[in-house]
C-alpha cells in the first residue's frame, strides 16, 4: 500500500509539472550530457525525465537542444549502459520527431545496434528505415565473430522486423538467418561461462571448465537447451535461448511466405515431402535447405526439451521452467506438422507418450491444450483415437481447476481458435458446457468477452433448452463454487456433517447436508444429458441466500442478460416450432424461478420480454400450443405485481397472436377461455375496496388488457357486447375517490382514452376485426402503394367512427 501510494505521488508529480519548469530541468540534463559526466546525477535525472514524457498520454515537447544530446549519447558507444538505455527510451516516448536524423551504417556494436534500431523503429512506417536498420541487423550478423560480440541484442530486433514489416526480408537474407538459428540452437556448448569476476591471479582453479547441468543435478550431455542449467552462460548459449524465444514466429512466418521477392521457393508439396524423408532417414541434415534443415534441428531440439522434462527438478522455478517448455516444444512440433505432415509420424510417439505422464497431474493442466491442439490437428492422418484427451480437457480440466486466470483464459482461447472443428469432430465439445460455464462464473470480467463470441458455438439444437437453464443458473454456479471452496477450507465437525436432522443455516452446512447435495451436484455437473433443470430450484435459491450479495455472484449474474441475448439470436436461427414452443414455456415458467439478486431479475424479465415477441413472431402458433401454460400465467393477479413489464407482453401477444389467421388450430372455444380469464383479471384490479393496502396497476397494465379484451372480442363477436360493458365501467372506475388519489389526470385520461376508442370501434364489428385483428401480411407495401386496396378506405371510415359521439357511460 505504502508503495503504491508513493508511486502514485510521483506520477501525479510528472503530470502536473509545468512546460516552464520541464525545459529547465532539461536545460541541466543537456549541461550533463554534453560534458559526458555520466554520474548518479544524471542517471537519476534521465528517469526522472523519462517518467515525466511516459506519465500521460499527451505527447510532451522537449527542446531541440536536449534531443540532440539525447540522440549524441545514444550513439556514443563509451557511455555507460544505464545512460544509453535511458537515452533510447526517451527518445522512443517522444518519437517520430523530423528535427533528428538517424543511421545505423556506421555501427558495429551490437548492445548500441539494439537500442538504436529500437528508437528507428519508433519513427513509425518510415520503410526506408526498415530496411537499413533490417540490412545492418544482417551485415552485423553474418560477421565473422557475430557470435561473440553480442549478436543475441539482435534477436529480438529481428522479431521487431517481422512484425513491422513482415515483407523485408529476401530470399538470401532469409536463408542466412536460417542457418544461425540452425547453429545457435544445436551447437551450443555445453560448459560453462566465466564469471566477470574471475580470472584472478590467485583464483587459478576457476578457469577450470565447469560442465552445464540438467534440471536434476546430473551433468548434461552434448545438447544445450534452455532448461540446461549454469551458474554463468557464454555467448552462445545465451543465442541458444535466444533463439529458442522467437523460432516459432520465424517458422509461422516463414511458412506464411514472407519474402519481398519473386525469387522463392516454388518446391511442391512433394518436394518437401521427399525432404523431410531425407531429413527422417539421412546420418546427416546439412544436404537439406535451410528452411528443411532447421525445422529437422527445431524438432530435435524440442525432441530433447521433453526428454529433459522426464527429470525431477531440484527447485520449483525450474519445474515452471519445464512446464513452459513443454507447452512450447509441443507447439512447435505442432507448427512443424502442419507445415510438413510427415512429420506427424515421428512426434505423434513423443507426444502420446507425453500424454500419458501428465495427463493425471493437475499441475501439467496447461500443457494438455498444446497436446490437445496436436490431437485435434494431426489424430486422422495419424489414424490415432483421441476421444480420450477430448475428455479429460473437458470433464477434468474445468471442474478442477476454475480457479485458475490463466488457465481459464487459455482455455476458452483454445475453444474459440478451435470452434469449427470441435463442433463437428469432438462429441464432448457440445456436452461439456456446464463444465465450460464455470470458468466464466468464476472469471467473469476476464472472460466475458470471449464467452461471449464462444457462445454461439456452444448452442446446439440437443442441449438449447438444457443451456437456457444453465445461463439463468449462472449465478447460482458462482455461489456454488464460492461455497464448494469454503466447504473445503473450512473445519466442519463429524456430526454436523452427518446429523441429517440439524436444521441448516447457511450454504456452506447446506452444501454438506445430504438432502441438499443432490441440488449442489446438479449445478456443478461436469456435462449436460443429465437433465434441463431441477424440481427444486426454489429450495436452492433459499438455502444460496447468504451468497446472494457477495461480489463474484453479483458481477456473474450482471452478464446474464446479454448471455441471454446472444443466446436467443443464436437459437432463433435453427429453432423450429416445437422447439420455440419449449423455449417459450421455459421463459414463462423461469420468470418466477430466479435467483434474488439485486436487479437481477427485472433485467432478465426485459430480456425475457423481448424475446418472447420474436418467439411469437417466428412462430404464432405457439399461443395455441401452450395455451393451458399461458393461461394460467395470465389468470394471476399476482403475475402483475412482481412482473409487471414481463405480464404485459404475454398479454399482447395473446391479443396479436390467438387468431385463425396465424394457427388454424384457434378455436371461438380456446378464444372464449383466453377471455374469460383475462377479463377476471381485469375485474379484479378495478374492484374497489375501502382498504388503504389496495395496489396501484400502471395505466399500461389496463390499457393493454382492454384492448386484448377487444381484439379477442373481434374475433369471436359474441364477446363484444361483455366487452362494451366492461368498457363502460371504466370511467366510473377512476373517477372514484380511491382510485383518484392514486392516478394523476394524464394516467385517467389514457386509460379513458382507449376504452373509448375501444368501444368506438366495437360498434363496427367487422371494421374492428380488421383493424384490431390484422391479417399477417398487413406489412406488405402492397397495402400502402395499390390505389386498388381497401386499406384507404377502411382507415377513412375508422377516422369518422372515432370521431363519434362516445358511447354510453362516456359523456362529453
């Protein structure tokens, strides 16, 4: 805390300072410079400058003067190194800047070539200095004692370069970084550096050569790698690691075909083939090409890397040391695959094998997607069954391991890079959702944006209805792995554990109780097929209460409602009626069934609202189809109190929706049910009652139901006289005394409004029928353009209806 508020301070100090005083203050730095008085003082003043023009995003304006001495120092090969790197980082915050010009011709020291080409680089797309600082990086290469002199500052200049400007290499230039990566990575030695300190007259016993170690002690043989181990490393080892760092890009790019000229490798397919047999067969590789020849030294290496990794390291950095290298050199043979399958044949062993020894370690978790990502690009042509590894990623990995950031965030990168072929080739894939689900639940900041491409993936028309329950659940989840842990962690008694008639009082004595466990291992299932839902869903929503307002949970379930968004967009494009039928009866029967979070479920209700509507659209008959679930949903007045904005869209939809004209299937029978019941509902809200408790019902609520009434009441004209009657009691209704006291004048004068109107259009049967009850192709343009239609016509004739005289009980 202490170093974080310093910290803050001082960049606060940096941001704040004043134009006035920062060119003073570089007024003393140019003085130092150009002196060369490379002391503490100038070090110390040099970070104080860089953070002041790395503080804020604003660009800061230094003077020509102090550039130029900047630019100087840096090519000043004498200044100690502190200086120099300070110099180059505050010369690349400040960049591009035309008042400097910069060559590299003229250098040959490889320490000064990095931080130089770094400021070069900085000027932005200036491809003339692409190129010289790119030739230079190669001249400065390919001499004679490059090796020596510091060559590894280069390497990740030449990693720069591909990024920057993937096209400059050419064919010649290629093939000679070929070749030093060929040599830096299988001819390093395998003795040990001298210390700078060394070489004494009295130390003669330490230039005695110390041989480099494995991970476990033993002294290593004649291959050095990166988990070779030494108190101090040459030159060339030092390139080995180097080298190592960046192959991978190399060959990526390589293989992408990154070469400024016509003059490449036009070999084909069975060529390389013929190559890799060689390599494969041949005593020696050093007849091969060199992009043949150092992807045979690249896939040795890797070979040794996960030899090495069958050793027991002696410390824990090196055994993070192995795991990284493993999931490297499994990339990479992976990478060497694709590029030339007959590769395949020779890593598949070393990899199966791999896969074998960790596959039962949790703390190898990372490693199984490289191998995973191996299986899934290379298991055919190998003619190897890899349902196996498929199952352990997706069963094992996510229920143990949820907690892990970086494995999560792998992992849903893995599901994501591999959602086509995972879709279609592994059968788990779509099972393991509830498995995958928890990674989000636990992660949700990190991963939501990636669940939220993923998603689509994972719905499948088998497991949609399963998954829609699984994303209200959510939350749920979060709380669940909360408890699981502190169940774990926490010291519960024997008796607790196994009293089943102990009345529980938290989640964590709930998770451990046998009657709740069941509940608990529902959520928590490692793969669908086990059921949509549970019968006691209420139950645990009581006994997760505690967890309800705990800040994972909260953050989870505010990710829910555009989940459910996604979701619906996905599922409507495949969903045919039977299976829209059943999504509709989950949103009218999960309205009531959600977890109580703080605006947890109002947000869910509008999503649920909408998308109910484009149920409704894609497909009608699904008010007929569920008509007995719908009416039970709309004949409780307590629907409306606790959903209010969720209650009023089914009501529509069954006024839009129960026609003929959408299902033949509506009978005058279902039509007279659907009124009935809306019509007590409606009656039971205007009754008036002398108590103070009475509940107020937005005017939206009555409004929707009186035209619901009316639309219903066009379709099956019986109705129509109990529809004026009940129309006419409405002004009566909110003019009384309580109900005045509740509702302002505008609310009184809207729902007045529309039961006269309603009532107006209900002594024209037929023109309400028409215009309360549409036929479904009343969109169409044709309507509108064609003189010919009746639609002109009818709407004249509505105007003049409108404007009568209102009817009975609505005097002017």
């Amino acid at each position: 805390m202490m170093f974080g508020s310093a910290a803050e301070k001082l960049l606060k100090q940096a941001r704040e300072i004043q134009d006035e005083d920062l060119q003073k203050f570089c007024t003393r730095i140019s003085t130092l410079l150009q002196s060369k008085e490379y002391n503490n003082e100038a070090v110390d003043s040099l970070q104080k400058l860089f953070l002041i023009v790395s503080a804020t995003k604003y660009s800061r304006s230094l003077s020509k003067d102090v550039l130029q001495n900047l630019h100087s120092t840096l090519w000043f090969v004498k200044a100690p190194q502190p200086v120099l790197v300070l110099c180059s980082a505050i010369l690349r915050e400040v960049l591009p800047c035309n008042a400097l010009t910069y060559s590299c011709e003229e250098l040959n020291d490889m320490k000064t070539m990095n931080l130089v080409s770094g400021v070069m680089l900085a000027q932005g797309s200036r491809s003339a200095e692409v190129v010289a600082v790119c030739n230079r990086i190669l001249k400065l290469l390919e001499s004679r004692h490059a090796e020596s002199q510091g060559a590894r500052h280069l390497v990740p200049v030449l990693s720069k370069l591909l990024d920057l400007a993937p096209t400059v290499l050419n064919e010649e230039q290629i093939n000679t970084v070929s070749r030093k990566l060929v040599d830096w990575l299988r001819y390093a030695g395998t003795v040990q550096g001298l210390s700078l300190s060394s070489g004494g007259f009295f130390s003669p016993r330490s230039r005695q050569p110390v041989s480099i170690l494995e991970v476990d002690g033993a002294v290593t043989g004649d291959f050095f790698t990166v988990l070779s181990i030494g108190q101090y490393y040459t030159e060339d080892q030092w390139l080995n690691m180097h080298s190592f760092s960046m192959i991978r890009k190399w060959l990526h790019w390589h293989e992408a075909g990154g070469v400024c000229n016509s003059d490449t490798d036009e070999r084909s397919e069975l060529d390389s083939s013929i190559m890799s047999v060689v390599s494969a067969s041949s005593t020696s590789s050093r007849l091969l090409p060199p992009k043949e020849r150092l992807r045979e030294k690249t896939f040795e290496y890797c070979n040794r890397l996960i030899e090495q990794c069958d050793r027991k390291a002696l410390k824990k950095s090196d055994s993070e040391l192995q795991k990284a290298c493993l999931i490297e050199a499994v990339a990479l043979m992976d990478l060497i695959c694709r590029h030339d399958p007959l590769f395949v044949y020779r890593a598949f062993p070393v990899v199966k094998a791999l896969y074998s020894r960790i596959s039962a370690d949790s703390g190898f978790a990372r490693v199984l997607l490289p191998v995973a990502q191996f299986y899934l690009n290379h298991s055919e042509l190998a003619a190897v069954d890899s349902e196996a590894v498929y199952r352990q990623l997706f069963t094992k990995v996510p229920s143990e391991l949820y907690q892990d950031p970086m494995l999560a965030f792998e992992f849903v990168q893995f599901c994501r890079e591999n959602a086509k072929t995972l879709r279609e080739s592994v059968a788990i894939f779509h099972k393991s959702f509830p498995n995958l689900l928890k990674f989000l639940a636990w992660n949700t900041p990190a991963l939501f944006p990636d669940f939220i491409e993923l998603l689509p993936d994972l719905v499948h028309p088998d497991t949609a209805i399963e998954i829609l329950h699984s994303l209200l659940d959510l939350p749920c989840v979060t709380a669940s792995l909360e408890v699981q842990l502190r169940a774990v962690c926490s010291s519960v008694t024997e008796k607790l554990m196994v009293d089943q008639s102990r009345k529980v009082w938290s989640s964590a004595e709930a998770f451990l109780h046998p009657y709740y466990r069941s509940m608990f291992f529902y959520i928590l299932r490692v793969e669908s097929g086990t059921g949509d839902t549970i019968d006691r869903l209420s139950q645990l929503h009581e006994v997760l209460s505690d967890m309800a307002r705990r800040p994972r949970v909260v953050q989870c379930a505010q990710t829910v409602p555009i989940l459910l968004q996604v979701y619906f967009k996905v599922v409507t494009q495949f969903a045919d009626g039977p299976l829209i039928s059943q999504l509709a009866l989950v949103i009218l029967e999960r309205s009531s069934l959600l977890y109580d979070i703080p605006d947890f479920k109002a947000e869910v209700q509008r999503v649920f609202s909408s998308q109910l509507m484009v149920l409704c659209k894609r497909h009608p008959a699904l008010i007929v189809e569920q008509s007995k679930e719908l009416l039970d949903f709309c004949g409780t007045v307590s629907n409306i109190k606790n959903k209010e904005g969720f209650f009023i869209h089914v009501v529509w939809a069954i006024g839009e929706y129960l026609s003929l004209s959408y299902d033949r299937r509506c009978t005058v029978e279902q039509i007279t049910k659907f009124f009935e019941a809306l019509e007590a509902v409606l009656f039971e809200m205007i009754q008036l009652r002398s108590s103070t408790g009475i509940f107020k019902f937005s005017p939206r609520v009555i409004t929707v139901l009186m035209t619901t009434l009316a639309k219903l009441a066009s379709r099956s004209q019986d109705l129509i006289p109990r529809v004026s009657l009940f129309l006419s009691k409405m002004r009566p209704f909110v003019r009384s005394a309580l109900i005045s006291s509740l509702y302002s004048e505008d609310d009184i004068q809207e729902i007045l409004a529309r039961a006269n109107e309603l009532n107006n259009l209900l002594k024209a049967p037929n023109v309400a029928q028409l215009i309360l009850g549409p036929s479904a192709d009343i969109a169409s343009p044709r309507w509108y353009k064609d003189t010919n239609a009746s639609l002109p016509l009818t709407m004249q004739t509505i105007s003049k209806v409108l404007q009568r005289s209102p009817g009975p009980g609505f005097p002017a």
